[in-house]
C-alpha cells in the first residue's frame, strides 16, 4: 500500500478519577496527586490521514466550540510529535467527539494521545514508548493516561503511572450538565478554600480504592470513592448538588464529580441498573446527557486502512506499533490487498 492510500485510526477512551487525592500546590503551579484513574466505554475518534499540511476537522456530538486550530490539543500533539524526530506535521486529524468537552472526563487529552499514536503510525515512526509518554506529559497531566487506558494509579501532576489490576468491569453512568468547568479556576477554588480554612477533609490514600478494584465489588468500591476537587467543583457550578442527588436517590451505589467536573459518574450494580440510571437522570432534569457505560478495561484501539471508503473489507495485518503504549489492544487492520 502506498503512503497516500493509509488512513490511521484511534478510538480513544475517555476516563474518570475513582480518587483524587490533591496535595499542596506545588512552585510550578501544579498540584501534587494521588489519583486513580479509569477508562469508560464512551470514545472519541481521531483518523489521521496524509496530507501537505497540518489541519483539524471536528465532527460528531460533542464538538460545538472546539477550536480548530493550535489552540486544540490534537493539533499540539502533531506538532509537538513532528518536532521530536524532526520532521513537519503534515496530517489531517478528523475527530470525531462523543466525550464531553471542559467535563472533567479527559476528552481533549484523549484526542491529544490519539493523534500521538495515529501520527506515529502514519509516519512510520519508531518512538520509544518512554519517549512518547514524555510527549504526552508535556501535552497535559492526563494525556499519558489516556496513552495507556485500563486503571492507572497516578502521581506527580497524574502523570507519572502504575497499572492497577480491575477484577470486574463495573458499571457507571455519567451524567454531564450544560457548560463544562475550567480545570485551573477549580484548582484554585480548592486552594481558595483551603487558605480559608473551608476545604473538606482530604481524601485517603489509594490503596483501599486498588483494594476494592481488584476485588471487584461494586459495593466496597462505591464506598471508596473520593475527590478533593468535589467541594471546589460544586462552589462553582451548585446545580451538581442536585446531580448528585438525583443520582444517589435514583439507586447509585455511589456517586462523585469525576475530576475537576462538572461530569458526575455514578456507580451501579450492573449494567441494567445502570442503564434504568441513566435514563431516570434524564429524565430527572439535572443533566443534559447521562450515558451507562463499563469502567476500567477501554484501551485505545488503532485501525489501519487503505483507503476511507468504508466498504472494502478489512484483514488482520501484523501490528507495528507493537512497542507503543496501548498497542496490546490494539486491533490493527488493513484492506484486502493486504500490504502495508
Ligand atoms: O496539565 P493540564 O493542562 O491538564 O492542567 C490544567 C491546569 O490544571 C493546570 O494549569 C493547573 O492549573 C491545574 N492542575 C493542577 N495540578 C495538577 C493538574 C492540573 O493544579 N496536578
């Protein structure tokens, strides 16, 4: 197949922080974490394919609002990939968005870690996996999560990563309200609080939320869960307290704001009660999307076409992006002629 014919395609995962634990901010700005991260059933889509130059196209539910541009974290992600083995970015990213966007689910550094594994890939690039998740930490706190997928202990800014064990897949609905929440100005409403002496108690450490991962118990995991940008995120945005509520009157074994929010991520006992969840959030008025969807085993998933027509049937070809993060998931494909 020749360069012009490849398209490369990323399903990426959103995720949500079964902890989040916030230490004192640090001198760079940032806050030193202990955060559990899981990856949810709900994806964007980036296709990279060759091009002159660089360009974003945003499609789907979710991209009203997003720039464009180099303002866009996938765009970033080209460039910054590009000047790491010193070539020019050309690509065109078509992104596909299903995950809310300034939700506290990732989405933007979904698609950044999407475009550095499509790009790789379309560039036939040989990058070493350390090489491409210290790319993705210079993006953004959760792009290297996003790199990998699974559950992830996170520590440092959250990028710094240990793979965590899931017994079960659990099921959680997400409810997402109107508008997103700026991460920083939640960030700083935390410390504003903390200086006034208003903070809740900090959460725990992680183990106990591994603990109940591995053991996979809804229940014992629902009684874990934690974040220290809750109060903050509901001083900013109060209508999550009606969230919330609904959510844990509705039969949520357990609910929090998922990062920095304003996503809610409710726990169930199984994936029909979190489908019966779901819509009695909708239907409750406290949200304008909620969505059941699996926790902690999504991973990226990269396909690799000939050409865009959706018709040609596809092949398994052998995998070369073997050494990359999430290439254990991955599900590598090629058009009939069956050369790459
Ligand atoms: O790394 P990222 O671009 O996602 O971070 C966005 C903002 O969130 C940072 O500029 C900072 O204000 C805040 N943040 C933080 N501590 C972290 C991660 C993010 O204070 N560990």
């Amino acid at each position: 197949m020749s360069e012009t014919q490849r398209t490369v395609t990323v399903r990426v995962p959103a995720k949500i922080n079964l902890l989040l634990a916030v230490g004192p901010r640090r001198p760079d700005g940032f806050h030193e974490l202990s955060t559990v991260f899981c990856a949810v059933g709900l994806y964007d889509t980036v296709t990279a394919s060759p091009a002159t130059d660089l360009s974003v196209r945003l499609t789907g539910p979710e991209s009203a609002g997003l720039p464009a541009d180099a303002r866009n974290l996938a765009w970033r992600a080209a460039v910054l990939l590009a000047e790491h083995v010193g070539i020019e970015p050309r690509v065109r990213l078509s992104i596909d968005k299903a995950i809310p966007v300034a939700a506290g689910l990732a989405g933007g550094s979904a698609d950044a870690a999407a475009t550095l594994l499509a790009c790789a890939r379309l560039w036939n690039l040989t990058v070493e996996p350390a090489a491409l998740d210290a790319l993705a930490a210079e993006l953004g706190s959760d792009v290297s999560f996003a790199l990998h997928g699974g559950c992830a202990l996170g520590t440092g800014r959250g990028e710094r990563l240990r793979p965590v064990p899931a017994a079960a897949a659990f099921s959680w609905v997400l409810a997402a309200a109107s508008g997103g929440l700026s991460t920083p100005g939640v960030y700083a409403e935390l410390d504003r609080q903390r200086a006034a002496g208003t903070g809740s108690p900090a959460a725990g450490g992680p183990e106990p939320v591994i603990a109940a991962l591995g053991s996979g118990d809804p229940h014992l995991l629902a009684d874990r869960l934690g974040n220290d940008l809750e109060p903050a995120a509901l001083a900013l945005a109060p209508y999550l307290g009606a969230t919330l509520g609904a959510g844990r009157r509705l039969g949520a074994l357990g609910g929090l704001v998922s990062g920095s929010g304003p996503t809610c991520a409710f726990l169930a006992p199984d994936g029909e009660a979190a489908e019966r969840l779901a819509h009695g959030l909708l239907a409750s008025g406290t949200c304008r999307f909620a969505r059941a969807v699996v926790g902690g085993a999504a991973r990226p998933e990269l396909t690799v076409r000939a050409n865009q027509s959706p018709d040609a049937p596809l092949i398994p070809a052998v995998d070369r992006t073997a050494d990359l993060p999430g290439a254990n998931h991955v599900a590598d494909t090629l058009k009939a002629d069956g050369k790459s």
